[in-house]
C-alpha cells in the first residue's frame, strides 16, 4: 500500500485519522481487514465508528495459543510472549467470550483457526458468504466518516 498520501498529515496522527486517510484514499474498494488481536477489546467502538462493519473472529485452540506464545519471544525483551497457563486461559477465555458477544449482536463470524486449516475450502466458501455484497447492503460502498 502506498502511504504518501500521509505526508499531508502533521504526524504522529490518530488511528482515527489514519483510518479516515486511508478509507478516503481507497474508500471505493470492498472492504477492509485490520487485523490486530487486541482491537477485540474495542469492538463496541470499532462498531461505532464504523456501523456497517463485520467482524471475522478467528479462535484457536487455547493450548496451541499458550504452547505458541510460551515458544515465541519478544523482540525487544527477548523473553517469551507468556508463561503462566493459568494466565494465559483465564485471557483467552475474556477474548473467546468477547467473540461470542460479537457473533450474539450479528455483527460477526467466529472461524475455528484448526477448522481452517484442516479444510479451507469449507471455511473460505462460508467466510465469502459472510461477507458477500448482497449480505452487506448498506453501504460498503458509501462515503466514510470518523465521528468526532
């Protein structure tokens, strides 16, 4: 993605305006991904600032996440990610209940990670369904605004 277009903006800028800046530079495309695991915990304002947006909620299996982060080590710290299992279910149970509020409000789709990689075709077929034109009428393809 091209970001010259930034260069207009006194930096550092919000992520309000950075996402303003870059649905104005690309708002007639079909869509956009964030993809960023602890925007989850904002999706109530997420929702507001963007009311037609969906949510795809991809969860793994909470042994796998720990076994993940407990082998995976900070750039910075050069320690691992986490290493209390206690600590790290109790977290994936408050994300895993957070998903299941989003897919209870229809505003999302929980995609079992393991489902995904065992079958693709399945859950990408599902995954295009969920997010198809005809299922988003109102308005993908409308002007944006970020409320102030």
């Amino acid at each position: 993605m091209d970001l010259e277009f930034l260069d207009e903006y006194q930096l550092p800028i919000t992520i309000s305006e950075l996402v303003a800046a870059i649905l104005e530079q690309y708002g007639d495309g079909p869509g956009y991904v964030i993809k960023k695991g602890n925007l989850i915990f904002r999706h109530k304002k997420l929702a507001r600032l963007f009311p037609d947006s969906k949510f795809i909620c991809i969860i793994r299996d909470g042994r796998a996440v720990f076994s993940s982060k407990k082998s995976s080590f900070h750039s910075k710290t050069g320690k691992p990610f986490e290493t209390d299992p206690v600590h790290a279910a109790e977290t994936w149970v408050s994300i895993t209940r957070l998903m299941h509020d989003i897919e209870n409000d229809e505003r999302g789709v929980i995609i079992k990670y393991e489902d995904l990689i065992r079958n693709a075709n399945v859950v990408l077929e599902r995954l295009e369904d969920y997010v198809s034109t005809s299922n988003m009428e109102s308005g993908m393809n409308s002007e944006y605004a970020i409320p102030q």
